[in-house]
C-alpha cells in the first residue's frame, strides 16, 4: 500500500479526529479559534468491502458495518496518528508505504488510503452542532501542508481565456518574432513587448463555454474580473490573490461606483473560490450544489488539524483568499501564451490556475 504525503494525510486525519475528538475552527492565518469546536460524533468511510462507522463513545472508538465489529481505545488513534505524522514527515516526495500503519488500517477495515467518495470529499464526518443541537453529516475537502501545495484550480485548456490585441497589425513575420521569445518568464516577456508596441488586451472569451456559463452562474461579470486580474497576474511581480485582487480593487476596470468604498471585486472573488473549491469544476455544468457539504480540513505542518466550516462563512472566505495563489502551468500542454491570428484578428490566450500557499 503506497501513497504520496498528500494521500496518508487523509489517512493521518482519520486518526488524529479520532484521537482528538473534536473538529477545530480555523481563521484565515490557519490558526485556531479556540471558542469553536465541534465535537465528533462518527466518522464515516466507504471502502470496497462495504460501508464502515467508527463512532466516538467517551474514550473507545467503536467500530462497525451493520453491526459492532470492534473496540479500540481513543488513546491507540493517537499513538497511531503520531507515528504516521512522523512516517509522511521523513519520507521524500513521491509514492511510499508505511507497514506499520498499513497492518493496523486492516485491522479497523480500513483497506485503501483514499476513500471512495465524490470529487471534492474526501472525508465524511458527523459533528455535533451546539448551537443548532444537530448532528449533521458533512463531508470535508481535506488540504494538507504536510507536502506539496495543493491545487485549488487545476489548470487546463477548458480554463484559457481569450484577448483580442488592439492596437497593433502586425505581419505574420513579427509575429514570428513575439513567439519566439523563449526567455524562463516567456509569457511576460511576450506580453510585455507586445505592449510596448502599442497593443491594449482587451477580453474575448473563456475558450470553453461550460466554464464561462459556470461563472456567470456565480456571478454574471466574474468572467470579466478574473481576466483581469489574470493581465495583471503576467504584467506585474503580484501573484497572490490577496494582492492581486487588492489591486483591481484600486484600478477599478469595470467602473463599479465605489464611492461608499464597496469591496465589489473581492466579494465576488471570494464567492469564487468557494464555489471552487466545494464542488465547481471548469469542464462539468455547475447547478450550484456543493459536494463537500462541510467545507475544508487543513492538515497544519505541525500535524494540527483545523477546519473551515460553511457554517462559519465569513472565516472560509478569508481563509481561501489569503492563502492561494496564481501561477502559470506548462503552457505548451494547455495550448496558451502563443500570439496568433483569426478572421485578421490578432488572439493571445492567457490561463488560469490556482494554488494554495503552503
């Protein structure tokens, strides 16, 4: 059984929650609001050999199918979870196994590292909400630090956006020119000559449709603001999104009437992020429904666990939009960065990928 550090995270989780017992509020610096916790009541996993409970009764994890299968002391889960913290901290990168925590896993049928489950949840967990005084079942995105940062927005063809170049006619020899440019930063250097030559990007399109009319669902200029901010992303040395967004929120480029200083753009932005990252893809039709019905789970360097419920929206939020960033993925495998002509127009195509801070 093997996996990387992002894969035994999810592992890690499921003994840490069981050892803790209670779910931990996180703000948007990843830390830990002490006055909101939810008590666990049961996590639930699906696995190939059927559909398994590992209930929490005062100090015994409780485990079974449709009946009890066994009991395991809470204070197990912790030696457990502590030494599989120290396993994905020592290993390299890439794909390792861990025998130990392998041999215990079949004892408590727990048989692969990742559950099955929908796109975004990867851990099921009923909580019990004090001030509602429900148990409600929510499923969690689990993000964890203990690896490599984790995309929020994979990069792809179905996320390029299109800009028509004005200002500019230019022959299919100068042309030539612009794209062979080869420098590390390419695209900038591209775009950067390009307007120095006189030419204005101005936005076209999303190259698909389903991604556009995902975002319009959210918000009916959200194809606009993110072009935007995606120029400013390749012309400026700003790459976080905090910083980017603050700064459309001083450019203003959809004339938004700020006089009462609304946070027009980072309010939609925001929106954005969570609609990502609960259930929105570029290539499948949103309805608006979420999959990860509970929000996210952040496995913390140190091997503290904090999460971000939709309950506590506002804190969510935060804490997506000060911790992603954008970055340019390999733009010769997503068809973008290259300047060419269509019905005598001059296109560029610029893409859209987002990834958390680590």
């Amino acid at each position: 059984m093997t996996g990387n550090k992002g894969e035994w995270s999810e592992i890690y989780a499921l003994f840490k929650l069981l050892g803790d017992k209670v779910l931990a509020s996180g703000n948007e610096k990843i830390e830990k609001i002490p006055d909101i916790l939810y008590p666990i009541i049961k996590i639930l996993r699906s696995e190939r050999n059927g559909n398994f409970e590992y209930s929490i009764l005062d100090d015994i994890v409780l485990i079974s199918e449709k009946e009890e299968l066994l009991r395991i002391p809470v204070s197990v889960f912790k030696e457990k979870a502590a030494y599989l913290l120290q396993a994905i901290k020592s290993n390299p990168d890439g794909n390792f196994s861990v025998p130990e925590i392998e041999i215990f896993m079949h004892t408590i049928n727990c048989i692969s590292i990742k559950a099955s489950s929908s796109a975004k949840t990867d851990i099921t967990i009923v909580i019990h909400d004090q001030r509602t005084n429900q148990q409600p079942v929510l499923g969690f995105s689990i993000k964890s630090q203990l690896g490599n940062p984790s995309t929020l927005l994979n990069a792809g063809r179905t996320t390029n956006f299109i800009f028509s170049i004005s200002g500019l006619n230019l022959s299919e020899e100068e042309i030539d020119i612009v794209n062979s440019i080869d420098s590390r930063s390419k695209i900038k250097d591209r775009i950067e000559l390009l307007k120095n030559k006189g030419g204005y990007f101005n936005f076209l399109e999303t190259e698909q449709q389903i991604f556009s009319n995902n975002l319009i669902l959210i918000d009916s200029l959200l194809p606009q603001i993110i072009s935007s901010i995606l120029i400013d992303f390749y012309t400026s040395p700003h790459s976080k999104l905090l910083d980017l967004v603050s700064k459309i929120e001083e450019t203003n480029p959809l004339n938004f009437d700020i006089t009462n200083k609304h946070k027009f753009y980072s309010y939609k932005i925001k929106r954005f992020l969570t609609d990502v990252a609960l259930g929105m893809t570029p290539s499948k039709v949103w309805n608006g429904e979420y999959d990860a019905t509970g929000g996210y789970l952040v496995v913390k360097e140190d091997g503290e666990i904090v999460c971000y419920h939709i309950y506590n929206k506002s804190e969510f939020e935060n804490y997506l939009i000060n911790n992603t960033k954008l970055e340019t993925a390999s733009s010769s495998r997503h068809g973008f960065g290259m300047l060419y002509k269509k019905d005598g127009d001059l296109l560029f195509k610029l893409n859209l990928q987002i990834r958390f801070i680590k």
